[in-house]
C-alpha cells in the first residue's frame, strides 16, 4: 500500500535518496558525504507544510517525491512536478506511479495545481498509465 510519508519517515526517506543517488550517474547528486542531512529534512518539512508530498509504500522500499512550483512568468499557476522516484521493484514503482496520478487528479479537480508532471528516464513509456509525453530534457556538459 502507498501512503503519505510524514516527518517519522525522514531517516528512512533519506536512506533511500541516497541509495538512489549513488546508482544513478549523475555527478551532481552522487556523493552523498557532500549531502546535509539538516538541509534535506528541512527540504522535506517544507513538502510536508503544503509544498508537495512524498509518497512511500508500507514496506518503505519505495518513494515519489512531488514538488509544488510557480511558473516564472505567472505566479497564479501552480505546477505538480515528480522530482525523484525510487523502489526496489517495478511493481513498488508502478504503485508509486498510480498513486501519484490518482494524487495529482484531485489536486487538479480542487483546483489546488494547474499542471502536474512526471519524468522519466529514456526508454520509459508512461503512456500505459494514461499519460502524455510532454517534452525531453536535454543536459549541457
């Protein structure tokens, strides 16, 4: 089952950013003794406040981290976006992935978000979930 994580989940949430960051290559995220475990809780308290969610499943192998954005040019529009999925299977990922859009669909139909938003990586076809493809994102080196 998935659930709204809450601030008795940080220890656990942080165990799993920092599994996620030392698999992924990215040279940005993937030295976790550089990371502040102060400024990640704070981070998390602020999603907790209203800003976004994290969503975890009850075994705590998994978590979606979504995040409230203003668009720059309009401050009256609020954009859901998914900025880290993790689990240890696909089956945790995929109830993730549900559960963020059953989540951001009554975020959109309360009107609290205009837009919500996921990424993926190349390769990954959401569109079995229902959703559409937006753009790519295309990194400087």
């Amino acid at each position: 089952m998935i659930r709204f994580a809450n601030k008795y989940d940080n220890d656990k949430i942080i165990d799993l950013i920092k599994e996620f960051a030392s698999k992924i290559n990215n040279p940005l995220s993937s030295d976790p003794l550089t990371w502040s475990k102060t400024y990640v809780e704070k981070v998390l308290a602020t999603l907790y406040a209203g800003h976004g969610f994290v969503l975890i499943d009850d075994d705590q192998t998994g978590i979606l981290i979504g995040v409230k954005t203003q668009y720059f040019w309009n401050p009256n529009i609020i954009q859901l976006q998914e900025v880290l999925l993790t689990g240890k299977t696909n089956i945790v990922i995929a109830r993730l992935i549900k559960e963020y859009i059953k989540v951001a669909k009554n975020m959109l139909n309360k009107g609290e978000i205009n837009q919500a938003v996921i990424a993926s990586f190349v390769g990954i076809d959401l569109s079995k979930f229902g959703l559409t493809q937006l753009e790519n994102k295309w990194e400087i080196k």
